[in-house]
C-alpha cells in the first residue's frame, strides 16, 4: 500500500493516486518479464533496480508515490484519458514519466471556473537516452527486460519532468494526450504558495 505519509498535503506537495486508471505493465520481475509490454516489442524496466512498489519516492526534492504492481499494470499510457484531481490552486504538476520515443504533447488542464488551459509536455526517450528537454533523471536501471531475456549495458530510464499551472483559479483535472508512447508512472501536485494561494482568479 501506498505510504501514508502521502494521502495529505506535506511540505507544499500532494502525491496523487493514479491506480484506478492504470492500462499498462512496464515493470517486471525476471521470472515474470514476458508480462512486460512498455513498447510495441514489450520491453520493461527491471523492478530489482526500481524502488519497492507503493514506496515514497522524493526525486530532486519532489515526493511522489512510486506505483503498486496490479493487474491492470503499473503506469498510464495516455490515450486521451482525464484524470480528476484535488482541487487547489498549483503551480506546477510533478510527473514520473517516461516516453517509447522523444515525445512532443499537449496536455488539457481543466479548472473549476470551466476555463481549459493547453500546456505543452516533453518528455525524452526511455532507452539510453539524454535529457532532451532538461527533464531530471529520476532512475535509470543497468539493465532492460525482454520478454525472454534480460539485456545488460541497455539502461531504461524513468524521468521527472514538469507541467506549469499558469492560470490563478483552482484545477480540477488533467486531460492527457492521446499519445501511446507517453507513460506517467506517478503525479504529485505542487501547492501556489500560501501568500498567494487566496488571490483573485
């Protein structure tokens, strides 16, 4: 189960749950890596080299809430889903993700006055790849799965990258692109500061 510690709001952060709308398996084991299915020939990143499931995570100061291994998968690819959040004012939304490819996206965010605001979101390929964007390295793993091997000196790579919540009016939700090469393993929220958190929208 996911750490407690991160169900509330803590040191101007909130981790949001994403499992519910899991759709993908991108972690694996050795004895179970032919469930992998990240790309179109099912590589997967090594879970020995991952954290433990539903651990906190904090990278580059940032918490999240590292995914749980269920049935349904352990990350979103983006088909165009929403995804409610708590709603409050933010500046930024914090994402591990990673990408099949060097993505270039657009992602929808959805406020409580009924206002849409279209961000931009790039993210860098997962596979032995550089930070094309300026993302952070979050975890990179010596090794990647296959479905009937494991392949060392091919390094998979989850990143930390951000989303700006420019507008002052409380969000309600994210609209994810419709993308399947787009991955998002966990979101954590980042609170406007308290000063500002009660201006007018």
């Amino acid at each position: 189960m996911i750490n407690d510690q991160l169900t509330g709001v803590s040191a101007g952060f909130r981790p949001v749950p994403l499992t519910e709308h899991w759709n993908n398996r991108a972690i694996t084991t050795i004895p179970d890596k032919a469930a992998g299915g990240f790309n179109v020939w099912r590589n997967s990143f090594p879970a020995e080299h991952l954290p433990e499931p539903g651990s906190r995570v904090v990278v580059d100061g940032v918490p999240f809430a590292f995914p749980e291994f269920t049935p349904a998968g352990d990350n979103v690819r983006c088909t165009g889903q929403f995804l409610p959040l708590p709603e409050g004012r933010y500046d930024w939304i914090r994402l591990l993700t990673a990408a099949e490819r060097r993505v270039e996206d657009t992602v929808a965010l959805h406020f409580g006055n009924g206002q849409v605001d279209f961000e931009t979101i790039r993210v860098s390929d997962f596979w032995a790849a550089p930070a094309w964007f300026g993302e952070r390295l979050a975890f990179r793993t010596p090794v990647m799965h296959y479905p009937h091997h494991v392949q060392r000196g091919v390094p998979a790579t989850l990143w930390s990258q951000r989303v700006p919540v420019t507008r002052s009016a409380p969000l309600t939700g994210i609209r994810l692109p419709r993308n399947v090469a787009l991955h998002v393993f966990a979101l954590t929220l980042q609170d406007t500061p308290r000063e500002l958190a009660g201006r007018p929208s």
